[in-house]
C-alpha cells in the first residue's frame, strides 16, 4: 500500500521518527493503532478500563490521589513503558 501524505503531515512523521530508535513507518503505525484503537477493544478490555476507572473514583474519594505535576509524570512514565518496543 502506498500512501501520500501532506507536506506538513511528512514533516511531522519525520520529526517523530528522528526520535531514537523510530522509523517513519514506525510513527504511522502507532499513529493508526492509536487511531483504531478504541474502536477495536474488546469487551473484557472495556470491562477491564472500566475497572480501573471505578477503583480510581473509589482511591480519589477516600482521599488517596497524587498531586497534578507528580500525577502528570507517573503517567508519562507509564505510557512510555507501555510504548517501548
């Protein structure tokens, strides 16, 4: 498949692929699984987020939370762990 891209959109994917370890195809297909992501959770998925979900409610309104610029850089933390190849 071939695919042709704006000028501004293949700036962008070969900026992000100047990231360690990332190749323009690279970009485009963490870009599409974020894209096509949601719509293709499965149902114990959605059960499983939507566990996650009430135990954070219940943790926030029994006092347990992390600030906003700590909570910020756990999460960034996570995300980049998850994403790791």
């Amino acid at each position: 498949m071939e695919v042709k891209l704006s000028p501004e959109l293949e700036r962008k994917v070969r900026a992000r692929a100047g990231e360690p370890s990332a190749t323009p195809s690279d970009v485009v297909t963490e870009a599409l699984k974020s894209f096509f992501g949601p719509d293709s959770m499965t149902a114990a998925e959605i059960d499983e987020l939507n566990r996650s979900i009430d135990k954070g409610l219940a943790e926030a309104a029994s006092g347990q939370w992390i600030e906003g610029d700590e909570a910020e850089q756990t999460a960034r933390r996570r995300l980049i762990s998850r994403h790791k190849v």
